[in-house]
C-alpha cells in the first residue's frame, strides 16, 4: 500500500518528494511534523493532502493571537437548566489535526499542546480524556515574518519528531502546477485498518545492537560537543528509532540500516540541537550534525 498512497501524494503536492516521505514516516511513527517555510509555498496543502489520503477524523485549527487553550482542547460548560457542568469537546479530538501558523498564537495556547502530543490525552478540569488512535499533529510556520509571532520553545519543538521545510519548485513542477494536473491525481485513500496494520509493521521492523551502537555513538558525540549547549534528549533518542524503522519500511527493508540513520540526521536533530554563543556565530546546527555524523564509525555488518 506505500506505494499507491506515496504515488497519490506526490501527485497532490508537486515536487515535494522529500517532505512527503518524511511526513508519511512521521505518521507511521507515532511521531508529529513542524512545517516552517514562507508563506505559498504548499504547507497547508501537504497537510491537507496527507489527512484526505487516510480515512479518518480531520480538523484544522487556525492561530491567531486571540487564540485559547479551550479553542483547541474544548471546555467544561455550566448548564443552568440541569445544574451541571457539560463537556465540550475542541477539534484536538481528531485523528489529524492542522495547526495552521501555530507560532502566531500565545505560549499560553502553544502549551496546551504538549500533553496531547507526548501523551495523547487531554485534561478538562479533573478528567484526562484519550485522544484517538491515530492521533498525529502537523503545525505551520512562517519563519520570516516576526511581527506578531512568538517563537516556540524548545520543549515544544521537542514534541516534533521532524521540523521541515519545502524544497523550491522546479520550472517543470511550477509548470505542472500551473496546469493543475495536481487536481487530476487518481482518487486514494487508505483505510485506518491499513494504517494500523503498517504502523504495527513498522514496529516489527529489526534494529540490530549495532545500529543502536552506532545511533548513541552519534547522540552522545553530539551531547558533549564543546560547541553544543543543548544536545539530543533521550526523547529525541526514542523517536529516532522509530524514525528510523519507518524509513527502512518505506524502502522495503525489514531492518535498519546506517543510511537510516544518516538520512533521518538533520530533520530530527536539525532543532533539538542548541549551538553555544560563541558557536552560532561561526556555524550552524545542520553543518554541525553532519560534521559530527561524519566521524562516527558506521558499522561493517548487520
């Protein structure tokens, strides 16, 4: 089923091969995507494609600084007529859910976030409620214009498994764009069932001892880099493993490699990896990782 699903995508979103491969892992990961890029230049459209192509729940939020946390969680209400509060749920109860221009709205509202998406539960005053299965989060950014915007913290970036851009287009993609072949993409959708079954494939897929010598190898040469300040948490060790198993499924393979390790590098470190002052004036985090990927020995056999 990779095949038709990743071929209906790619026909929906021009020229963005990379992204939407990295957004399929993420969902068959259980992890969440960060898209940051300039405004037109297909986020909200990704995410929309990828939530048409699963039959489940879909809902979509859009940040504005007015935003609050019981606009996306929901809240609990009191009823005169019965004397009792009622419980109103928001659109976080969805099995995928677009958080458009999430770093337009207030920390207070970005923070509601984070339970759901590590937990996959939500608090509404005594009660914690479960999120459904799937339950995958895909937010957007526009990383360019700071008026009225407030950056997200580190501890919520670290709730993304991948922090994305879009690659610019090429003449012939904007070509095909501009004749809207992406309307005439054959209709797909892969059912939940099947969902399930590959996120259980993907969990079956082996990582050998020696993969997981190679990926501590490069997260602990990354945490005591004299040039980084904040290095890879073990969460971001977790969802590397993960990662790492869907991008062996998505190749076919029934085991990780060391190329898995080293195509998933930048997407997943790229901003949990903090630099020290002195560092980011010289340098960046993704430079950074790959110098350091480069001196970890990869191992010979599987």
């Amino acid at each position: 089923m990779i095949q038709p699903w990743t071929t209906y995508l790619n026909d929906q979103v021009i020229g963005q091969s990379k992204a939407i491969k990295l957004s399929t892992i993420a969902l068959l990961s259980g992890g969440h995507v960060l898209l940051e890029d300039r405004p037109g230049t297909g986020k909200t459209t990704l995410a929309r494609s990828l939530a048409s192509s699963v039959s489940a729940a879909f809902q979509r939020v859009q940040c504005t600084p007015d935003t609050l946390p019981s606009d996306i969680l929901g809240m609990e209400l009191f009823n005169p007529t019965t004397g009792s509060f009622e419980r109103r749920t928001g659109p976080i109860f969805t099995s995928i859910l677009l958080v458009d221009e999430i770093n337009r709205t207030t920390p207070r509202t970005q923070s509601a976030l984070l339970e759901a998406m590590q937990e996959r539960q939500v608090t509404l005053g005594e009660v914690s409620l479960r999120l459904p299965d799937p339950f995958f989060v895909i937010a957007t950014q526009n990383p360019f214009d700071g008026q009225g915007t407030f950056p997200l913290p580190q501890a919520q970036l670290d709730r993304f498994l991948f922090k994305l851009s879009l690659a610019p287009l090429s003449r012939e993609s904007e070509r095909r764009l501009l004749r809207n072949e992406h309307l005439s993409a054959a209709p797909f959708t892969l059912k939940q069932d099947e969902l399930a079954k590959m996120q259980q494939a993907v969990r079956d897929v082996t990582f050998h001892e020696a993969i997981e010598d190679y990926l501590l190898d490069f997260v602990e040469a990354l945490r005591h880099h004299r040039d980084i300040e904040v290095g890879p948490s073990p969460r971001a060790t977790l969802a590397y493993t993960m990662a790492a198993r869907a991008h062996a499924f998505m190749d076919g393979r029934d085991y990780v490699s060391p190329e898995d390790i080293r195509a998933l590098a930048l997407p997943i470190l790229g901003h949990r990896v903090v630099l020290t002052v002195e560092a980011s004036l010289k340098t960046k985090p993704a430079k950074l990782i790959k110098s350091v990927l480069e001196t970890i020995a990869v191992p010979s056999e599987v």
